[in-house]
C-alpha cells in the first residue's frame, strides 16, 4: 500500500507530503482493469459505497486496530500475489464522496 501511495506523491523542491485518512469503504464495488467502465466513474455504481480496483499484489494480511473506540483495518505484512488477473498492479480503494473521508496524519518527507 505504500507503494502505491508513494507512486501518487510529488515533491515541491524537496518537500513532499502524504495524507493518511480513515474512510469507512462499506459495500465495495470491484473492478480488475481500467477501462471505461472503471475511468469514467464519478460515484460508485448503485449499491455501492465505494470502488475497489483488485491488484495483482495485495497485503498478505490485515489486523484490526482500535483508534478513537472504532475498529479499524489495516494491512500488516508485506505484500504478496493476489491471485486476480489484473491491469492494476497494487489494491487502490477509491471514495468519491469527501465526506466518508477523514483525514487522519499528514507525513512530510523532505
């Protein structure tokens, strides 16, 4: 995931930031290549509260975390074959609307 995160980062000279957000993902549509029934998105399909874009590598396993009294998910170990042919090479969660967004950590590197 990190990975993924990093190839979307772009420096200012030699600042760059990322954001880390909590985002509830909820009942996940997925899509395994990037076409226009997956470009042309503007909103999950009906149904759905989200889009997942299934790589061909994925974490190996999640953990539950307790943040703030909520259950929360996350990844904790390295990465490893998904099995699922794919035209993206990592997981990418995709939410369209800004207020199942919240914005947890701003890490700068520089």
């Amino acid at each position: 995931m990190q990975k993924m995160s990093a190839g979307y980062t772009y420096g200012y000279g030699s600042l760059s930031c990322m954001f880390l957000c909590e985002a509830p993902l909820g009942n996940m549509h997925l899509v395994t290549s990037d076409g226009p029934h997956a470009n042309r998105l503007t909103k999950p399909p009906n149904g759905f509260d989200s889009v997942l874009a299934v790589g061909r590598v994925t974490p190996k396993s999640w953990t539950i975390m307790d943040i703030d009294g909520k259950s929360v998910q996350v990844p904790d170990s390295n990465e490893h074959p998904s099995g699922t042919a794919s035209s993206f090479n990592h997981d990418e969660f995709l939410i369209y609307d800004e207020a199942q967004i919240r914005l947890r950590y701003v890490v700068t590197v520089g």
